[in-house]
C-alpha cells in the first residue's frame, strides 16, 4: 500500500511539474504574438474567469473523495459521483452567467468578451467532470487521470504552437486552444469512467444533494474568496491604467504564481507523512514550524535568484516590450517569499480540520486587498498593486500565525 501511494503522490508531483513548466511556455508564447494590448486583454479576461469559475469547485474533493472511500458498494459511489457532478455543473454555468453579468456591467471590450466567454468553457467543463479525477484518487489510482491530463495539455501546447508558427495575433484564437483542452480532458475522463463503471440504476436523491452542499460549504467559500482575493487586485487595477501598464503587472503576476506553486508542490509531498499522520497536535505543530521554515529558505533563495535575473527572465520570456516588468517581477519575488510561508502555516488548519479559519484568512485578506488596492491603485498605478499584492500575503501569514496560537488555546477541539 505504501509503494502505490509513494507512486500515485510521484504521478500527481510530475503532472504539476509539467503544468507548470508548459503554462510558463506558453504564457511566452502568448505575450509575444499578441503583444501588450492583447496580452492585456486575454489576461483580465482570464482573471474574470478564474474568479466567476471558483463557483463550480463546489463539492470539492476533500467532501467527495473521503465519502466515495467509504461507500459500501459500487451503486453508492456512482449516486456519489452523479450528484456531484450535477452540482459542480450548476455551480459552473451559475458562474458562467455572473461572468456574463460582469462583463457587461463594466463594459468590457470585445477581444475581453471574446477571450471570456472560450476561456469560460474550460470552467464549465473541467471542475464538473473532474469528479472522475476524485474518484480515481478513491481508488488511490491517479495515474489515468495524470496521462489524461498531460494529454489535453499536448493538444493545448500544440494548438498553441501551431497558432504561433502561422503569425496568429486574435485574443480569440488562443482562447479557443484552452477551450479544446477542456473539451479534450471532459471526453477522456467521462469516456474512461464509463468504460471502468457498471450502468446502475442511480435513484436521485435530493438529500444527498443538500448534504453535499452543506457539507462542503466551507471549502466552497474558501476557494471563492482565496479565487478572488488573488485576482481582484487585476480586476481593479485594468480599468485605472494603460493596457500596457497592465500586461507588464499581469506578466509579474504570472511568473510569481508559477513560482509560488512550488511550494504548494513541496507541500503536498511533505504534509501526508509529516503533518496529517501525526499522532499529537504538539507534533504536528513541531513539524508545521519545520516545514515552513525550510519553505521560507526555499522561497528566499528562489527569490533572490529571480530578483537578480528578472532583466534575463523577463526578456527571454516576453521580450523586449514588456521591460516594464522588470522592476515588479524584482520587488514582486521578494514579496513571494510570504506566500512560502503562507503554505506552510496553512497546514495546521488542514491538520486541525478547521475550513472555517481558512475561509475567515481568505476573507480577511480578500477584505484587505480591496482595501489597499482602491486606495493606492489610483495613485501609484501598478506600483499600487503591487503593494496590495504584498498585503495581501502579509494578512495571509498573520492569519497563518495566528491559527498556530489559536492551536495552543484548543488542543481539545482539534478533530479526528
């Protein structure tokens, strides 16, 4: 048992490792033919995205997997799978027409609308018929779901490759290659769950659908507000300058996330044996403290490499037109040292079982981004959103700080 779960965590580490590093390809890829405007523009459509399709992670995995290992029989985990299917598409197309709404209260331009709408279906399909990929995870057998997943990235890599080589520059084009990979990845999954599943008659149970709901209501809002307080900052801050301006912030931003999902990587490997198998609460916030220290070096070392490359990593990645990056992503990386240590404290409120205190952190710093941002935006431009970006992360290792003191007072209340 031990070897398949070493070898089902490898898989999933190797998936996210490509994720990365072909997300940071062809975000290159994009900037460079569509140019600062048109970056602009697919970038706050993404940002729209990301925050309205938050709305379909309801039920999310940490409800339905613990419950599919736990059904009694194969009928039970398909009633299981179709009702959080059912959910996670409401949530989805509710999502799909707030962007909707949104995008026409702030009368967004048309290559906006455009790119939302193709980049809305990948949303629409992929947190829905991802619940085969929490099934597999039941079964403790990632690995089809992994090559699944590498696989509609190929056909995205390629699509994009192929819309690079023939001198494309729609916002349209490449929006629609990430909706080909959604489309690719629901096919493949649904095709493969079907194939390994009997047909049972499934009874619909709409107490089971209220359950689920209720149930994963936490996470639910955590996700949203963690969703949106990482992207309101470009949403506030697109309308208030130049396009330009805004595609250089926006590519800081993109090369930051993909350097702080290292330690969401790194975290995800560690925690299982260290933090959630502990046998003590004083134990797991030994080793909570350990491992957030050794993420800080982490990030403080990768931080300070990035701050004195970004002349090199800015222009190998985007190219001479976005050189306004350059001083954001320096000041940037020192202050993505906050979100190391962020993921670190954040694993004592996993280990506690305590979603409330992860929503109540997110809604702090969504609360304090806002704040902080309609402030300084309109006077100091991207330079405001950058401070704001830093607030934000500070709020969040406070808040982080904070639940390893809130430990100490309730050793009783943890769960088991």
């Amino acid at each position: 048992m031990r070897r398949r779960v070493t070898g089902n965590l490898l898989w999933m580490l190797a998936e996210r490792g490509l994720q990365v590093g072909c997300g940071i390809a062809i975000v290159a890829m994009l900037a460079r033919a569509l140019g600062p405007v048109g970056f602009a523009h697919f970038q706050y459509a993404q940002s729209v995205v990301l925050v309205a399709g938050s709305l379909a992670f309801v039920c999310s995995a940490e409800v339905i997997v613990p419950r599919l290992v736990a059904a009694p029989s194969p009928t039970a985990e398909q009633e299981l799978v179709l009702h959080a299917l059912i959910l996670r598409l409401l949530g989805a197309f509710s999502g799909y027409l707030l962007m909707y709404a949104f995008l026409g209260v702030t009368s967004a331009s048309a290559d906006v609308w455009q790119a939302a709408l193709l980049l809305g279906v990948a949303f629409l399909l992929r947190e829905p018929f991802g619940v085969a990929i929490a099934w597999m995870q039941a079964h403790i057998n990632n690995r089809p779901g992994t090559l699944f997943s590498l696989l509609a990235l190929a056909v995205k890599m390629a699509l994009v490759v192929g819309l690079v080589l023939l001198g494309a520059s729609s916002v349209a084009d490449f929006a629609s290659a990430i909706a080909i990979e959604a489309v690719v990845l629901a096919v493949l999954l649904s095709a493969y769950y079907v194939r390994k599943t009997p047909r049972q008659a499934i009874v619909w149970q709409l107490p089971l659908m209220r359950e689920l709901v209720s149930t994963g209501s936490l996470f639910w809002v955590s996700f949203i507000l963690m969703m949106a307080a990482r992207r309101v900052d470009q949403l506030i801050l697109q309308p208030a300058v130049p396009a330009p301006d805004f595609a250089a912030y926006a590519a800081c931003i993109q090369i930051l996330d993909n350097f702080t999902i290292v330690a969401s990587i790194l975290a995800a490997g560690i925690a299982p044996a260290y933090v959630y198998r502990s046998d003590s609460l004083a134990t797991a916030r030994k080793n909570v403290l350990r491992i957030t220290t050794l993420l800080a070096i982490l990030g403080m070392g990768g931080a300070v490499i990035i701050a004195s490359l970004a002349p090199w990593i800015v222009h190998l990645l985007y190219g001479s037109r976005f050189s306004a990056a350059v001083s954001l992503l320096q000041g940037g990386a020192i202050i993505s040292v906050l979100a190391f240590v962020d993921v670190g404290l954040t694993l004592m409120a996993v280990y506690m079982r305590r979603p409330a205190w992860i929503a109540m952190k997110w809604g702090i710093v969504l609360t304090g981004t806002v704040i902080v941002d309609l402030w300084l935006i309109p006077r100091y431009g991207v330079r405001g959103a950058l401070i704001g970006y830093g607030a934000a992360y500070l709020l969040a290792t406070m808040a982080g700080v904070a639940t390893l003191i809130a430990s100490r007072m309730h050793p009783l209340r943890v769960a088991t």
